[in-house]
C-alpha cells in the first residue's frame, strides 16, 4: 500500500452495499456471528491521496454530514473501503435517534453543532477492496481476517468483536440490549446491491400491552383498519399517554372485524394527551377516535426519545 506520507493516488470503485435478509437464527456450522448496529449502512473509500468520502445506500454522500468521522479516517492507511454503519452512542449503546438528529443536517453550523453534541464514528465490519486488489469474490471468513488484520481501532472508527457461535452473539446482544445479531456464512462472497440470505438479520424485539384511542379507516368506506392509534394510560381513568400508530402485522380479517370493532366505540374527542410533538400524522389524515377499553399487545424495537414506539408490529387483541 506504500509508506505512509506518500501514497499513492488510486481510483476505486463504487460499490453498493449488499444487504441482509430477515430470517430465523441459523442452526450449525458453517455461520459467524456480529452485533447488528443501529445505525446508518455506509461505506468508507480511503484512496490514500484523495479526501476520504463516506457513501451511504444509493450514493447519499454522508462525508460533509459526519466531518469528526472522515477526519478519523484520514489517519487510516489507504488505499481501501470499508463497508460498515455510521454510529451515535448513548449510555454505551447505539442511539437511532441521535443519529437521525444529525443525519440530514447539511447547513456547516447545523453539522458542527451535532458533531458536538453528538459525535459519531464509523464501525467497519467488512473489507471491500485494497486499491490494487477487489475482494468482493473472497469469502466473508477470509474478508474478515483481513480487517481485523489491519489494527483500525481508534477514536472514531471501530472494528466491533465477531463470534464463532451465532446462538453466543444473540445471547450477548440481547443482554447488551443492542438491536439484534447477523449472521453471515463463512463462505459468502459479497454481492453488491443484493439481499442475500447468505447474511440473516434477527432482531431483538420488546413486547408491550397498549390500549387503542383511534384509528385510520382504509378500503372502501372504511370498512378496514389502515393503523391503529395507541397510548398507554397515565392514570386510572385518565387521558392516554399517545406512544404510536401501528400498521404493521395485520391480516386483511383482522382489519375489517377491528374496524367492526371500533366503530361501535366512536368518540368525537381524543382520549390522548400526545405532547409537544401531537400524533405526528399528516395534514388532512382522516382519524376516528374511540373510548380506550380495547387492549392491544404490540412487539417493537425500541421508545424513542420522544417516548414513541419504534418500528412497531401488531400481535393481536388482549382478553
């Protein structure tokens, strides 16, 4: 790669990220197992002579967003990319909210402000290319000893532990309370711009008891569920504490006997108390309220900040 201070200039290509694909935890041999980061999917072009740029999915250019990240990455020894996640970690786990607080800012105070207040690094979990040399036909296995071969770490750039045992690294997230785990085959190869159920994403999934106060009618005359509205109660009696829609996970069945449901329920007011930030639903969204005495169970991700549920799933109706 040449010594360092004078490196030489080298054009490398453009690579779309390959994706994982949900799917239960692989059984056997044969799998390797990484956290599943909570970030944003990027990938790091280090050219040597060249400024280092940060390329997220479908070419969105993150170099100017995240300035503390690829001033990290000039100190790395190039030519290479790095395929991995842009983080921002709170209390020691990645935090998707504070990254999506700096994630679109482009104005160069806004940036700087975040990169302040919330400075990201960069976590590489895969070898792409050296410069002279593609490594996409080599097997993930033989990628990830190169990685780690190059002794990346330090402030801002992580190159995060693997383990040989995919049930070991599910067991550690879950108890870490980090996003989940991927599984990747030992003899993957990298196909760009794929999802390859050669890599297998299971998530970490909480499961909450909620209450409906509304819904959004979809289908003719509204006669299904689009999503349900739910809060959960601050007192007995009391107004709903509003913590998210749910659209997610509902057969066509389900829909139309719940708007059965509902409508017998109607209320002209909300039941909710939503805060500052309201439902958060769009101008002009037509909502039917309800009188809050169904009870929902729902899995999801994560409360945001704002104390909303992330990435919510419908499980059904409670007794």
């Amino acid at each position: 790669m040449g010594p360092r201070g004078s490196p030489a200039q080298v054009r490398l290509p453009h690579i779309e990220p390959m994706l994982a694909t949900a799917g239960p935890l692989p059984r056997g041999s044969g799998w390797r197992g990484e956290v599943k980061w909570d970030g944003a999917r990027c990938l790091a072009y280090i050219p040597g002579a060249a400024p280092v740029r940060l390329l997220g999915r479908g070419g969105t250019d993150y170099t100017l967003r995240f300035p503390e990240v690829a001033r990290a990455l000039t100190e790395v020894q190039g030519p290479l990319i790095l395929d991995g996640e842009l983080v921002v970690m709170r209390g020691g786990v990645p935090s998707f909210a504070a990254l999506q607080g700096r994630i679109h800012r482009t104005r160069p105070q806004a940036v700087q402000a975040g990169a302040a207040a919330a400075p990201a690094l960069f976590v590489a979990f895969d070898l792409l290319h050296t410069g002279q040399h593609s490594l996409l036909t080599e097997p993930y296995a033989r990628r990830r000893d190169l990685l780690d071969g190059l002794a990346l770490e330090q402030p801002g750039l992580r190159v995060p532990p693997t383990w040989d045992s995919v049930a070991e690294a599910f067991g550690w997230t879950r108890e870490h309370s980090l996003e989940g785990v991927i599984a990747k085959r030992l003899d993957s190869v990298d196909r760009p711009n794929t999802r390859s159920r050669n890599w297998v994403k299971i998530k970490h999934l909480r499961v909450a008891d909620v209450v409906i106060g509304g819904w959004l009618p979809g289908g003719p005359g509204g006669a299904s569920v689009r999503a349900v509205l739910v809060g959960a109660p601050l007192e007995t009696g009391g107004p709903l504490l509003f913590v998210g829609s749910v659209s997610s996970g509902m057969t066509g069945p389900e829909r139309r006997a719940l708007a059965a449901a509902l409508r017998r329920l109607a209320v002209p007011v909300s039941p909710f108390t939503a805060g500052s930030g309201g439902l958060g639903l769009p101008r002009g969204t037509e909502v039917r309220f309800t009188r809050p005495e169904l009870l929902a169970e729902v899995e999801f991700l994560e409360l945001t900040d704002a104390g909303r549920l992330r990435q919510p799933v419908w499980r059904g109706l409670r007794s």
